[in-house]
C-alpha cells in the first residue's frame, strides 16, 4: 500500500450532490481493493490560468488515499471518462506523508453532513 493524493477539477455547472456522488464513487472503488481514504480538501472555485475545454473556472478537490497501484489505475481510469471531471491527476507521496493530517476534512465527515 502506497499514500497518494488525487487532485481533481470538476465543472463549475455541477451541483453539490453530483460532486458528492463522484467523490463517493471514488472512496468505494479504493476500499474495494483494500485501500483507506483519507483527508478530503475542498478548495472550491477557482479561476484558471488558461481556457480548459472552453471553461475558464473549475471545482478543486483533494483526496488522500493509501492503496496499491492497481486500485490508482482503476481510479484513474474512472476519472478519465467521467463527463463532470474536467482534469485530475494521482501523485505518488513520499511514504513518510502517510496518515498526514493538514487540516482538511475526513471524507467520513463530508458523507455525513
């Protein structure tokens, strides 16, 4: 098992629940193969640098994760064809940042609000 952070940028146009319902999908499809979600950091709207896919702000979320590099292919697959995210990227951390805590949220508290 190896700590990872996966940064994604949805549609601006997405409600709260669709993001939620990714984030979910995402969770579920690391525990399936055995792996723990960590911390969940909303950083929310932001404005881009340059025009992605004709948008010029997207949704920012990041997710820590401790799973195998099987379980990160599966995921970044998922991302890959899901229409509501406009780009992600899975980093490999140092195994020293393992079970950080930076002041994010757990996702366990964001699925019970």
């Amino acid at each position: 098992m190896r700590p990872y952070e996966i940064a994604v940028i949805f549609d601006i146009g997405l409600d709260e629940n669709d993001i939620r319902a990714t984030t979910d999908r995402v969770a579920e499809l690391v525990r399936s193969h055995g792996g723990s979600v960590g911390h969940l950091d909303r950083w929310g709207r932001r404005t881009f640098a340059y025009e992605l896919k004709h948008k010029t702000e997207g949704f920012y979320l990041f997710i820590e994760v401790v799973a195998n590099p099987a379980a990160m292919a599966e995921v970044d697959r998922m991302l890959t064809l899901a229409d509501e995210v406009l780009r992600h990227r899975i980093i490999r951390q140092p195994e020293r940042m393992a079970g950080r805590a930076h002041g994010g949220e757990a996702l366990s508290d964001v699925q019970a609000s």
